[in-house]
C-alpha cells in the first residue's frame, strides 16, 4: 500500500523558486527537487483548496509555476473538520 502524503504550500514553493544564495535554503530547494522528482512518484500526494490559493497569491509567474506543478495532484475536498483546524492555525 502506498503512503498518502500531504503537499502543503512551502513544498512546491522551494521547488519552483529561483535557486537562493543562502546555503540551507539551497539545500532545502535540492531536497525538495530530488523528493519531488523521485520520491512522489512512490507515494499517493495530495493538496487541499488552501494550498492552491497560497500558491496563487505573490508575483504572478511564480504564482503560475506553482500552480503548474500543483496541477497533477488530487485536491481534498474541503469538510468541517478542516475548516476548524484551519481556523485554528491561523
């Protein structure tokens, strides 16, 4: 059986940023790269309507490439239990 993952918004915002200057921050972006080209493709990933409308806020060709790289998972649909935990961690 494979594992269900969760893709919240700083994932595919490391994987689509210009590459960063500050050495951990690289790394974190070569990480994400590496997971995401090999890594997700083992697991079942999934975003929710949240995710897509972080990813669209900011600079809008990098609001597109995210959501370009978004576009191919499966979006949660949205129940009580999560708008109050949403609420929650705002």
């Amino acid at each position: 059986m494979r594992r269900t993952v969760y893709i919240e918004t700083s994932v595919v915002s490391y994987l689509t940023a210009r590459p960063s200057q500050d050495s951990i921050v690289a790394a974190c972006q070569q990480i994400t790269r590496s997971w995401w080209d090999v890594g997700r493709v083992m697991v079942s990933a999934y975003i929710s309507p949240y995710v897509i409308e972080e990813a669209s806020n900011g600079d809008p060709q990098a609001a597109e490439q995210r959501l370009a790289a978004l576009r191919p998972i499966p979006v949660l649909p949205v129940n009580p239990e999560i708008l109050e935990l949403a609420e929650f961690l705002q």
